[in-house]
C-alpha cells in the first residue's frame, strides 16, 4: 500500500489539490491552518472564505507551508510543517513556549481525506515532513501531538498528530506543560 502514495511540497500549482484535502474535512475546511500562523482575532474573522483566501496567499509564497500526500495521483492528505518563527500562535503560547534558544521547526497539523484514513498516510505524511525540513535546512523538528493515552476523552482532534506516531518516528519527549499535549522534537543533524 505504501508504494502507492507519493508526496510532494505543497506549492501554488498543487493549490487545487490542496483544497480538495482540506475541504474533505470539517475544521480544515474553515481553519486551512489560520489557526497556528494568524492572531487569533484575525483567525476568528476569517473563520471559513477568509481563511481559505489567507491559506492560498500562503501557498503562492516562496516558501511551501508543507506536504501534500497523494494516492495514485489523487489527492489525499496534508502536513503543515514549517520553520517555528513564523506560528504566531506558538510565539505567544505558554504551554508551548521554547524549550530553548535553538531554531526548531515545527511540525502542527495533519489532515487525511476520509478515504484514506486508517492506511498509515499520516505516518507517511510525517516521513516525508522531515525529510522535507531537512532538505530545506532544518537542524532541528518539534511538533506538539496529541498523547491520547493522557487525554480525559479519547475522542479528540488529532490534528496535531497522535503522540505514539512521533515516538515510533524518533522524536523525544522534550516538555509537557499540558496534560495530555507534549512538545517532542527530532534531531535532524
């Protein structure tokens, strides 16, 4: 199964691809990940078309925002992954306030299109996030999953990705200021 997915920076021509992942799922659809790089106010405004139309300026910049998982040519799930400097939402976090002074990439969201759920893409989607950060110069990954083993309702969002499938990727425990949302990070040199 896994030779029949394919992965690939998410850029300005991949746009439609792109909104065919995030519109397949609810939060996505009005979030398009607004949530971790805007103000919350400003992310609240544009719940929904502003979003969508702040997301596609994002994609026609110079840098991709992350990866674009397909299966056989058709589009199937997302990784937003980029350098921790850019998040607004991480520069004002307490409970994911740097660990330290060293350049991390951040690794915030996965989406997977319901038809493709349940096959491994968001491990595979992750794979791929970090040899694109490393390919990009990244000395050092950080993500913030969600530990549902800590998790009063197991029924959560995961959009931030589940803990197990950092720890099996080789990321480490570095923090958790939050019950059940730890910060994990990976050595990429």
């Amino acid at each position: 199964m896994q030779d029949r997915f394919s992965f690939f920076p998410a850029t300005a021509d991949r746009l439609a691809d792109l909104e065919e992942v995030f519109d397949d799922c609810s939060g996505g659809r009005n979030c398009r990940c607004a949530y971790w790089y805007l103000p919350n106010a400003d992310y609240k405004a544009g719940w929904g078309e502003g979003n969508r139309n702040w997301f596609r300026s994002l994609v026609a910049g110079p840098r991709p925002p992350g990866i674009l998982g397909y299966h056989e040519n058709e589009p199937a799930g997302w990784c937003g992954i980029a350098p921790r400097a850019v998040f607004d939402r991480l520069r004002r976090s307490k409970p994911f306030a740097p660990v330290d002074d060293k350049p991390v990439w951040s690794i915030n969201c996965f989406i997977v299109r319901k038809p493709f759920r349940r096959q491994g893409l968001s491990r595979l989607l992750l794979k791929h996030a970090v040899k694109f950060a490393n390919a990009n110069g990244a000395e050092c990954l950080e993500a913030y999953p969600v530990d549902q083993a800590a998790r009063a309702s197991n029924g959560a969002e995961l959009y931030p990705g589940a803990l197990s499938m950092f720890l099996d990727a080789g990321f480490v425990e570095v923090a958790r200021r939050l019950p059940a949302r730890p910060i994990v990070r990976l050595e990429c040199r």
